[in-house]
C-alpha cells in the first residue's frame, strides 16, 4: 500500500512537471488598415486570462497549454474581433485586423419598437436563464441588443456589435460576452446561442468571496463542463455521472401514419351536399379533428433506459487533444450527487424518470449531426453539435464557471442547487 502511494506520488510529480514545461504562449499584433493600435484589450474566451497591446500594438499570452483558444479583442471606435487559435506543439504568433465601428463613429437613428422590452425580457430569461443564480444576475448595458421577432417564422433573434456586459453577483464575476448568435423559436421552444465569454473577478470581502467560492462549486459540480471533463479523463463513475440511454419508441396512442392519411383524404373527400350534409357534417367535423389530432401527435416518445453506456464505446481520440464523442438516440446523463432542486422541478425543463429513479439531476444530450468534439478543459469544439434537455437546458450563462475553474474537492454529501 504505501508502495503504490509512494508510486502515485512520484508520478503526480512527474506529471506536474511535464505539464508546466509544454506551456506555450500567443503573440502577435493588434492594427487596423495602417496601423497597430495601443491600448487594445485582448481576452481568451472562457477564461480570465487577458492582457493589454503595448504602444506598438502587440501582445502576449503566455502559460497556455496545447488546445483551441478564441482570442477576443475589444477597442473603443472598433468593432469587436475574434479569431480561433490552435497550440500543438509550439507557441503561435498572430495578426489581428480590427474593422473600425461606424455605428459608434456616426450618429445612428434608433426606432422606437413598443415590443423591444418583452423581447429583452424573453432574451434575458433564455440567455442567462432562470435559476437562483440568474436572479442575482444583471445586464448592464442593454441598448447595445439588437432584437427581431420573425412572425412567419416565430423566431426572435438577437444580436450586438459590442460586447454585453453580464454581471453575476452570485457567482462573483463580470462577464463580457462576445455574442455571437441567439434564436429562440417559440413554436419548437428551441434556444440556441452562442459566443464567447470573458470572467471578470468582482471586487468582494473576505467573507463574500467565501460565499463565491461555495456558489461556483455548486455551479460547476453536475454541469455540462463537469461531464464532459470527466469523460475526457475516463473518470465519469468516480466523477458522480451514471450515463444511460434515452431511446425513441413508437408512440402507442398514435396510429399508423398510412392509417391517419387513409381517413383523412376519406373525409375531406365527400361532397358537398346540402340536405344530408346537414346531420352527416358534424360527424365528419368529429371525425375531422380526431384525425387531425392524431396526425399532429408525435411518432414517437422517449424511453428511459436502465442499461449502462460505458465510455468506452462513445468516446475516441480524435487528435491528441480532442477527443470524439459519437452515439445513437440520446444520451441520459445522471449527476448522483445532486439532487433537483424545488426551483427546477417547477419549470417547463424537467425530465420524465420512472418512480423508481432517485431525483438525480438528469439532463438529456441530442446529437444534431454525426459526432461532438471536445477539450481536456470540458469545451465543446462546435457549440451546435449538441442540444441539451433537463438540467444542462435550464442552468444557462448565470450559472458558467470559467473554462480554467478548478474546484475544491467534492464533499461527500448531497446537496440541492
């Protein structure tokens, strides 16, 4: 025994150091058409790492391990700017061409719209969500959204030139987030968004940045970033997560779809006639929306599976560092470690469970194309790749931790978020 621990120990070392040594950094230049510019800001999405373009314009990034970064740049009078940056095996030099903002440099007319604060109201409810935690959160500056309803498409979409500034007093940080995409369709009640995050530390005491760190844990455990983590690390078991199934069945109060089409051309092809029409047409309106009804019932429903998926045959090495991850139907994700809270259970994202599960929190991952790439970090590599249900769609932007949140220990005991 204390063989094997003195073994553990020399290789955690080892590794400690390996790890410290292949640090690489991001360099480059922040211009415009001519020149560089000073003072420009430059973040890497998901994290608090950042620094400042010196007078000639560049800068540097230094203690990154190999992964995919986005660099964020952000400069009063132009537009913000982003750009995807691979480190492999050695550090990487870049050159940043800023656009200048001319909705900042002219004077811009604004339309009233009588309906901009509902769709505000709608963003900030499907953006930073509605959690305890999204209680505490406020966007302070929201005249820089730009928002459309699409009412032939039921679609309300949402985008910015600038960044929007999100502060979380219950997590403790200040994000500037660089938004990419929202679209919320009130007919499928599908939200997408995407972006890319910066974490900002709020100024706290002692005692309140002690309630941050409590807040953050509970944040991060269970989360998408947790999982995906720990299934990098084949560690999913240890980690709390039991991943099963959620399979596609046949709906058994639906009949077949060649019967549904048979009864509805049947009716909608009788004549119109008057005198026997009179009686015989409440039947056929009867029958009409029977079978109307059935033709809008889903094909199918989803059933919990009870067998577990080892991670050994959904993930792969898709380069040395991203990995793979492919499946059929859906995966059902429980975190053992939590249970739902009573702020969950009462919203429209709860997960049907047989009598019998415990009240784990279970979230639900549709695949949208073929396969999801991911980071050692837990990053995902294509936010599109993936659509969450349960509790990953319920727990938004005021529950994110930065991509390099390292967490204390997990206690041992559950507790409810």
């Amino acid at each position: 025994m204390i063989k094997s621990l003195l073994v553990s120990f020399i290789l955690l070392i080892l590794g400690t150091n390996a790890i410290a040594q292949n640090t690489f950094s991001i360099s480059g230049l922040v211009r415009d058409q001519k020149d560089g510019l000073p003072g420009a800001s430059i973040y890497l999405s998901g994290y608090k790492i950042a620094t400042v373009a010196d007078n000639d314009g560049r800068f540097k990034l230094s203690n990154l391990k190999p992964g995919s970064y986005d660099l964020l740049v952000q400069i009063v009078g132009y537009l913000p700017y982003s750009k995807s940056v691979i480190i492999s095996d050695k550090s990487v030099q870049v050159e940043l061409v800023l656009k200048e903002n001319v909705a900042q440099l002219e004077e811009v007319v604004v339309r009233a719209d009588p309906n901009r604060q509902k769709y505000i109201n709608q963003f900030k409810e499907f953006f930073i969500g509605k959690t305890p935690n999204a209680l505490q959160c406020k966007i302070l500056n929201p005249q820089v959204l730009n928002v459309d309803f699409d009412i032939t498409k039921s679609t309300l979409s949402v985008s910015t030139t600038e960044f929007l500034v999100v502060e979380n007093k219950a997590l403790g940080y200040r994000l500037k987030y660089m938004l990419d995409h929202f679209e919320y369709n009130s007919r499928t009640h599908i939200i997408y968004y995407s972006g890319h995050p910066f974490f900002e530390e709020l100024k706290a005491s002692t005692a309140k940045k002690k309630k941050y760190i409590a807040a953050r844990e509970t944040a991060y455990y269970g989360s998408s970033q947790h999982f995906f983590r720990s299934l990098y690390a084949n560690t999913t078991k240890e980690e709390g997560f039991i991943i099963n199934k959620m399979v596609k069945v046949p709906n058994p109060n639906r009949y077949p779809e060649y019967l549904i089409n048979a009864n509805l051309e049947k009716i909608k092809a009788v004549p119109e006639k008057t005198g026997i029409r009179q009686t015989k047409g409440k039947v056929d309106t009867a029958l009409l929306a029977f079978w109307m009804k059935q033709k809008e019932m889903p094909k199918t429903i989803d059933k919990f599976s009870r067998a577990d998926v080892l991670t050994d045959t959904l993930v792969h090495y898709f380069n040395p560092n991203l990995k793979y991850l492919s499946y059929t139907d859906a995966l059902l994700i429980q975190y053992t470690k939590e249970k739902e809270s009573l702020a969950y259970s009462k919203t429209g994202f709860w997960i049907f469970r047989p009598l019998d599960v415990p009240e784990n929190e279970i979230s639900v991952a549709n695949l949208t194309g073929e396969g999801v790439r991911f980071y050692e970090n837990g990053g995902i590599y294509d936010s599109r790749s993936l659509l969450y249900e349960g509790y990953w769609a319920y727990e938004k932007v005021a529950d994110m931790v930065p991509m390099d949140y390292i967490p204390l220990p997990k206690k041992t005991n559950s507790v409810e978020k």
